[in-house]
C-alpha cells in the first residue's frame, strides 16, 4: 500500500470520556423489572434496596435485583444503557436499586452506584 501513512489507533468513546473526566459507571435510572418472582417481590416494600448483581447461566448473562438473602427479585433487561451496566459491573462498579413501588407481579426501582 504505498503512500498511505500509518494512522494511530482509534480510542474508543469509553476511553475518550473517562480521559475527560466523565464517568461512565455513575449510572442512574428508574426502571420496571422484568420476571417478577412473585414469592421475592411480596418480601419487599417501597424504601428497601436490593443488590443489583450480574448472573451467568450457561452461555447467558443476565443483571438481577436481588433481596439480602439472595432471592432475585426481577430482572434489569431490554433498556438503553443496558451494555454500559454490565460493563460497569464486570469491572467492579457495584449498584443498588431502592424499591419504589412493589406488589406480586411488578417492581419499579431507582438504580445508582452502591454508597460503600
């Protein structure tokens, strides 16, 4: 290929905003679950926070709340932002989504970064 110049690598847009300062992990959001298991989610009120943790069974990922003692309550799934969660989590960010409303068949809760 003569005449062509070697270029650099393209930094992804990830690398980009990180060098600027942003923060792609400080994710916030209010969402529906999705998968309600109804005996977990009758455990739970409005007020209580729930472990936002990433599952991996067979060949498939899947990000669930899940109480205290380890009961999934629903499933996080089908949002934009959805990518850049799991990213966050497989690199050690930990959430946490507060309960707002609950009954036996639906959830809605407010995720964001775990105060640690």
């Amino acid at each position: 290929m003569a005449g062509m110049k070697p270029t650099k690598p393209k930094q992804s847009a990830a690398r980009r905003r990180q060098a600027s300062g942003d923060d792609e992990c400080d994710l916030r959001f209010r969402t529906d679950l999705m998968g309600v298991r109804t005996m977990a989610a009758e455990s739970i009120k409005p007020g209580d926070s729930l472990e936002v943790v990433l599952l991996r069974e067979g060949g498939m990922r899947s990000v669930v709340c899940q109480t205290r003692a380890h009961e999934v309550v629903g499933a996080l799934s089908a949002f934009p932002g959805l990518a850049q969660l799991i990213a966050c989590i497989e690199g050690g960010t930990q959430y946490a989504a507060l309960v707002e409303k609950s009954s036996a068949r639906s959830c809605t809760v407010f995720v964001s970064r775990a105060k640690l």
